[in-house]
C-alpha cells in the first residue's frame, strides 16, 4: 500500500536526534518557556523574515490570539467582521469566531481553490476590519490583489500560513512577501498590520509529535501582546496585564522543530519535484490537475486533483493500493456546526468539495511509488 502521507517515515530519520534532545531536556529539568523554545523562535523568525516568532500550542491558537492581540491593541472590536474563504479547513473560520469577530465568507477561483479577490470589495461594508487569507493546499492566495483591497479600505491581513510554510511570493512588492525571501531587508518587510499563522500538527510540512503552533509577526506592539496572551496574559510571573491563555509551545516540541526547520526547503523542494511530475505525467480527460506557476509559491502541502466521480477514482485508487484522502469533504458553511449558514450557496466551493481528491505528495514518497500512481492514475 502507497500511504498518502507516512509520517513514520518522515520522523525516521531525526529518531537519534529526537532521543538526544529528550535526554538534554531530562537533564535541563525545564520544560516550558525554556531555551530550546527561544532557539525555536529566533530561528523561525529568521526564517520567515520577519522580527518576531511567537511559539504557541497549535494552529487554532496561532490564529485566535493574532485576532486577541489586535482587539487588545484595540485594533479591532467585538462583531467586526472578517472576511475569509469560504473553501478553508473550517479551523480558519473557528478562530475567527473564537475570537468574537464575524465571519464572511467569500468564494474561491476554481483553478487554484484560494480565494477569489474579485469577489472581496462586494462582501466589504464600514464594520468589515480584517481578510484572513488561507494559503490553501500550501500555494499563495493572491496576495498583491488583497493587499491592494486592504490598503484601500484600510483593513488588517492576517495570514494562515498553516499549510504555506515556506512559500515565496514570486512578485516585487516587498509589502506582501512572505516566508523566507533571501532578498529582502527586515526594513524592507516592515508591515506593521499583518501577522502569520502557522501549524506543526504532525502532518504539516514542518510538523511535531504532537501539537505546536507559532505567530510571526513585524508588528513589535502586537508581539509585545503575544507573547503574554500565550501565557495568562504576563510578561512578568504573578502580574497579569491582559486576559490571557495558556498555549505555549514546550520544550520538548521546540526542540525537535530545531532539529527539522534546517530540511525545511530541501523537504519543499522534494514535494514541488513530484508535483512537476504529477503535472507533466498525469494525462487523463477524467483529471483535472491543480494550477501552478512553477515558482515558490506553492510547497504542496496537499497535491489536490479534480475528477466528476471521485468515490468512483478513490475506490480504483485503493483496489491499486494507493491511499488518498478527501480535502475536505464538506465545506464549512455546509457543516452542522454552522446550521445558520446551512442554505447559503457557493457553488463553486461546493463544486470544489464534492470533486477534489488529495494524492500522495511528501518527502519520503519514492521515484518508484510515483511512477507507479502516475501509471494508475493513466489507465484509470
Ligand atoms: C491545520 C490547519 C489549521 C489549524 O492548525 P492546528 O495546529 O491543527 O490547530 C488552521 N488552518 C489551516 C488552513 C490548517 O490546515
């Protein structure tokens, strides 16, 4: 059986560092808010290019606290609405919840399942305060269109990057560049309104063993607030100035992101290989391939196809003992959770839900496993 993602596999190779890092955590007898964690946030912080890295529990946390951050900063307040993609991992539309702000949903473009930017301005009214833009799937939503909405109308961008790590904007504008860009300054990436969420749940390009999380952000005020709403709302033991949380990145699952973030680009560089293969090899009427345009943009979290009849493809797939796995199979505004939201229509998210199928796609999968899903996927 090809398994669509084999995070053994993936861990294998960091088995004797991980063991070496426990031992020191052992030793140091400290586990939280310790070293391993700074060392973390320096070096995520570097890497994206930004001033400051936040290491927080999880994604979801990663994203609520930006919006906290910004109601405490007063920046934004209770009921603001916030427009997002109506085609995300619901944990987007969560945290904006979460937080006591107003989801918006808008549609995506079908080729590339990010949010449409034309469709924005329409959804834009005088208590709209923030775009929450997803990088889908690991690809760049159009960030030189919502930056151009948001300076017009004034509006925060918080970015979800929890499936982006690594991505590169392939355009000039130094205003929207994320992650990791060799070429610019810290001046030149100065933003002040704009944070990036990230996630290292285990499946993630860059993940833990267990649940981590980390805001990066230009913004020293918000940072500032961060790193207290994380924990309890303190920046000194016993003294609380905000209502805070606890969600904190520990010891343990710092340290072994210390030990991953240097194959980072290597790992993404691996996943764009196969992608190029899968783009270049898949020929079937049946298929619909993703849109790519070759740059950075995109690290392939998920290489995700269309197909009419995809329990149809699935089940094939599966009798050829390739595991995929469906992302998602029901959009948000469709869920129980959001009965309210029930009878809106999106039909092109809904189009999107009900034909995508994920392939495998990740650093350890081989030449061979490739070959042999490309041949499959041909003869079906
Ligand atoms: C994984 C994910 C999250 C949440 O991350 P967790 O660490 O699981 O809380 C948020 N948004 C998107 C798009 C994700 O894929």
């Amino acid at each position: 059986m090809i398994r669509f993602l084999d995070l053994k596999k993936i861990n294998e190779p960091y088995e004797t560092a991980f063991q070496e890092k426990l031992k020191l955590v052992l030793n140091n007898g400290w586990y939280i808010l310790g070293k391993e964690l700074e060392t973390f946030e320096k070096a995520f912080a570097e890497y994206n290019q930004t001033k400051y890295c936040i290491g927080v529990g999880n994604g979801f946390d990663a994203l609520v606290l930006i919006f906290k951050g910004y109601i405490q900063l007063g920046k934004l307040q209770k009921d603001d609405e916030v427009i997002v993609p109506a085609n995300t991992y619901i944990a987007s539309i969560l945290a904006i919840l979460q937080a006591d702000l107003v989801p918006v949903l808008v549609e995506p473009k079908l080729e590339t399942y990010n949010v449409n930017p034309d469709l924005i301005p329409e959804k834009i009214t005088h208590k709209t305060k923030a775009i929450l833009a997803v990088h889908l799937y690991g690809q760049l939503a159009e960030m030189d269109r919502i930056n151009e909405i948001a300076d017009k109308h004034n509006l925060i961008i918080v970015e979800d990057c929890a499936q982006s790590h690594g991505a590169v904007e392939n355009f000039n504008n130094f205003k929207s560049q994320i992650p990791n860009a060799s070429n610019v300054t810290l001046s030149e990436v100065e933003e002040p309104l704009r944070a990036f969420a990230f996630s290292f749940y285990p499946g993630k390009n860059i993940g833990c063993l267990g649940d981590g999380g980390a805001i990066t952000t230009n913004d020293s005020e918000l940072a500032k607030v961060l790193f207290a709403l994380r924990n309890y709302g303190s920046e000194q033991k016993y003294y609380n100035e905000y209502t805070g949380v606890n969600s904190r990145l520990d010891e343990i699952q710092a340290s072994f992101l210390n030990l991953k973030l240097p194959n980072l680009n290597a790992d993404n560089d691996k996943r764009r290989t196969i992608a190029k293969r899968y783009l270049a090899e898949i020929k079937n009427d049946k298929i619909i391939l993703p849109f790519w345009d070759l740059s950075n943009n995109h690290v392939f979290h998920l290489f995700v196809i269309r197909t009419e009849n995809r329990e149809a493809l699935q089940e094939y797939l599966t009798q050829n003992n390739i595991q995929t796995v469906i992302h998602y199979p029901i959009p948000p505004h469709k869920q129980k959770a959001f009965q309210e939201w029930n009878n809106l229509s999106f039909p092109i998210t809904e189009k999107i839900h009900n034909e995508v199928l994920s392939l495998p796609i990740s650093p350890v999968l081989t030449e061979a496993e490739v070959d042999f899903i490309i041949e499959t996927l041909n003869q079906y």
